[in-house]
C-alpha cells in the first residue's frame, strides 16, 4: 500500500479495500482533514478523533472540489506542511470554493493558505521558530474563546502572514509579544488560522482550541 493511499483511508485498522472504500466515498457529515503532506497531520486526526469526530483524510493533491461538494463535510481542517500556500495542492483553492459554506480550520500552513486566499501576502518570519514554544497572545473569541491567555504554543514556521497585507475580510485573532500574527479569522464566516501548532503536546491548551473548532460546526 503506498503512503498516498494511507492516507486517503485514514489508516484505520481493519480497513477493506473496496467495501470499506466505497463506504468512505459515501459517508457525510465527517470532518474532512486535508493533508499537505506533514508528519503532524496525524497528530491533528489523533486529536480530533480523542474529541468524539469522525473523521476523513484526504492528501492535498489525491481530492477535488468536486468530491468535497458530494461529501458534505461538517468542518474542513487544513494541516501544516512543507513549502508555501502555492505548494499546498488543493488548499488555496478549497479555501476560495468553500469559505462561507464549510467552517474551515486552517493550521501553520493552512493559516498561511487562508490569507493568500484573501489576497494577503507570505513572507520570511524575523525569526525561524522551528520547535520552539512562544506565549499565545488573542482575543478570546471563535477558537479561543476561554482559552487562557496568554498560553504557550508550539511553533514550526519560517514564513508568517505579512501584517501589512492582512485582507480586509480578516481579522488578527492572535499574536506573539513580538507582533507576529498567530491566529486569523473572518469577519463575517466561519473561516479560522493558526500559526502555531494545536496538535504539539506542548501546546497547553491546543486540544481546548480543536474542541473550540468542533463546537462551532453545525450538527452531523
């Protein structure tokens, strides 16, 4: 079985190809984890499974629009991963179709696609944080509504949004004492980033902020 195709069954065990694909190309109502090739995205679905989801993955160049649209998803989570938003397959384009029809999580990578999305811009961070932790500061709202604040997060990035080319429709929902922007949300839908990683054992109150995300989705 190659790696690609692990991943679009979710590596469960007992897994039967055929039937028990079929059933995957069926099933609505599941949280749909777009995977852009990244050692973390399991830890993401680990999480999120931990959290009463069910949930479907998917690489980022092994799914459609089309294929989105029939399944239905409650909620989209977009996972870290390699490279810039233009290397990210399907996101920026997922993004673009389904903002305002699909709540959608973007996290590291996927919060970066989000804005370039929008129409913002990426650049080099003024510091490489690659397993570092840094205090978490926001607003207390969407996915970090009762979070404590500030709360230390895990990061691996080298490139953050550019605070100067934060589109219009977005906000800044979180941030580190240096400024640099570490949460982003829509004004007026159901569309959130991260820079930081939720799914690190040492981001404390990351599992809270994926519950957060999961508590806003309309019922299954």
């Amino acid at each position: 079985m190659t790696a690609a195709t692990r991943s679009s069954v979710g590596e469960r065990p007992g897994f039967t190809p055929g039937r028990d694909a079929h059933r995957e190309r069926q099933r609505a109502g599941a949280i749909l984890v777009i995977d852009n090739y990244d050692s973390f995205t399991y830890n993401l679905v680990q999480y999120l499974a931990e959290l009463g989801a069910d949930v479907e993955v998917r690489r980022n160049d092994a799914i459609t629009l089309a294929e989105i649209a029939e399944r239905r998803p409650r909620g989209i989570v977009i996972s870290p991963g390699p490279c810039t938003p233009k290397e990210a397959g399907i996101s920026v384009p997922l993004i673009e179709r389904f903002a305002g029809e699909i709540p959608i999580l973007g996290v590291c990578l996927g919060h970066q696609a989000i804005a370039a999305a929008l129409g913002g811009a990426i650049v080099r961070a003024p510091r490489i944080m690659h397993g570092k932790t840094s205090p978490i500061r926001h607003d207390g709202r969407g996915v970090f509504r009762d979070l404590a604040n500030p709360f230390d997060a895990t990061r691996y990035h080298s490139l953050v949004i550019d605070r100067a080319t934060v589109p219009a429709e977005l906000e800044v929902s979180a941030w580190t004492d240096e400024g640099e922007i570490m949460g982003v949300r829509h004004r007026h839908v159901a569309l959130e980033g991260v820079q930081f990683h939720p799914e690190s054992i040492l981001t404390l109150e990351g599992k809270r902020l994926l519950d957060n995300f999961l508590a806003g989705l309309p019922p299954a």
